[in-house]
C-alpha cells in the first residue's frame, strides 16, 4: 500500500469548492464510492476540524493514521494501490477529539462491486446504484440488486434508481452478476428532511381566495346597507 498527504492552503480550498463548517467535519471520499477494485486508488478528504487533523482508520490489516500540519486543519491522503486488507472504517479525528463520521470501505479482491453514494442522501431524491463488472465496461450487464439480503430488483443496464427514497430504503445493499459474482454489501444511509410546520403555498392560498371572498361579500352587504339607509332618509325627507 502507497500513502500519499498533502496539506492544502485556503486558496486551493476555495478551487476545489471546499466548505468548511466550524466545529464540524466533513469526510469526502474521492472517487465517490465506498467499494472498489484492488489496485485502484481511493482517496480520502478532511477538513473542519480545528488543531492537527489526522486520518484514522480500523482496517483488516491493521490500524492506519495518517498525520497533517498543524497549522492546516485540511488533510488530503490517497491510497494509490488499494488491497483487500485495506478494507475497513476510516474517519477524521483532531488532537481535541473532535471527530468525522466513518466511512466503510470495501476492496473487492473479486469482478464486482456496487457504486452508491458515499454521504447520506436527502429523503425524496433519486439514488442510482450501479453494478461494476471489472472484466467488461459494457452498457448491457444483466445484474440482480439486493436489501437487506432480500431481493429488491433485476437490471439489463447494471443499474436502478429509486425514486423519492425515504427512510424505509436506508439500509445494506449489494448486487449479483451471473458468472461474475457478486459485490461486498454498502449501507445506504438517508437524512430526512425538517418539515416546516407552516401551511404550504398552496394552502396560503386557498386561504386567501377565502378571505377575499369573504371580505368581498362583506363588503358588498355594506355598500348596499348603506343605499337602503340613504334610500330611507329620503323617503322621510319627501314626506315632510
């Protein structure tokens, strides 16, 4: 395994459309997925964290830390041949003990693997999974999708899209490929979404066609009120 670290200044930041949030850290993974082929390089990106950021990890082969400057709180690390011991969580941790979500990362000693999205996904986006076979880079590829280790659907593209996914589709998935195997398992994590407690467009306006509508009934009792009243007063007038 071959390590590469790099400490990036804030102006490399802002080209890379880095956002850093105080107090808490990001974990990117480059290229955006948590399985891959042996050999294949992954790289992994921190940044947020105050003082001396570090890259931690549990893998099959051992712990790994990887150690950036002090003075940058960004850690850029890449594992360029990646193997199968280097399967295992990684996440960021600063000296404070401020530390990243982790991440699982898969290295398939084998044909196939799944492409799924590295960071939670927002409850009522499309996920597209897709099913790599190493051995070939055709458009058709025959491959079945599991959750949960339950069957869920079968593909000719090698790839599905659940639409509007919700909290019910976080879970474990992998897929299958006749005579190719099949891929480790990634979990699928989903973030719901904060729904504001107020009415919807919609609603406000159907309030206020109401409103007006009861404004203009209103207001026309009025207005003819009114010409009964002066109709009356004259009446009166013409008989004095």
């Amino acid at each position: 395994m071959e390590v590469t670290a790099l400490c990036f200044t804030p102006l490399m930041l802002i080209i890379l459309g880095a956002h850093v949030q105080n107090n808490e850290a990001a974990f990117r993974i480059v290229p955006t997925r948590l399985q891959l082929f042996e050999q294949e390089s992954v790289s992994f990106h921190c940044e947020g964290l105050d003082g001396s950021t570090q890259l931690r990890g549990i893998r099959d082969a051992g712990e790994f830390i990887s150690t950036c400057s002090e003075r940058t709180p960004v850690l850029y690390c890449t594992i360029k041949r990646a193997y199968s011991g280097d399967s295992g969580d990684y996440w960021c941790e600063a000296d404070g003990g401020e530390r990243s979500h982790s991440v699982t990362i898969s290295v398939n000693a084998g044909s196939v693997i799944l492409e799924s999205p590295v960071l939670p996904v927002r409850e009522g986006s499309a996920v597209t999974l897709s099913c790599r076979n190493k051995t070939t880079t055709s458009s058709i590829l025959s491959a079945d999708f599991y959750k949960d280790g339950r069957l869920i659907r079968s593909s000719s593209t090698g790839n599905i899209t659940i639409q509007r996914v919700s909290k019910s589709d976080e879970g474990l998935y992998k897929c299958s490929i006749s005579e190719g195997g099949e891929s480790p398992e990634s979990w699928l994590a989903v973030r719901a979404v904060h729904r504001e407690t107020c009415p919807s467009s919609d609603h406000s306006l159907h309030v206020l066609l109401v409103l007006r509508t009861v404004f203009t009934v209103v207001m026309v009792a009025l207005l003819l009120l009114l010409v009964g009243l002066l109709h009356c007063g004259k009446l009166r007038v013409t008989q004095k």
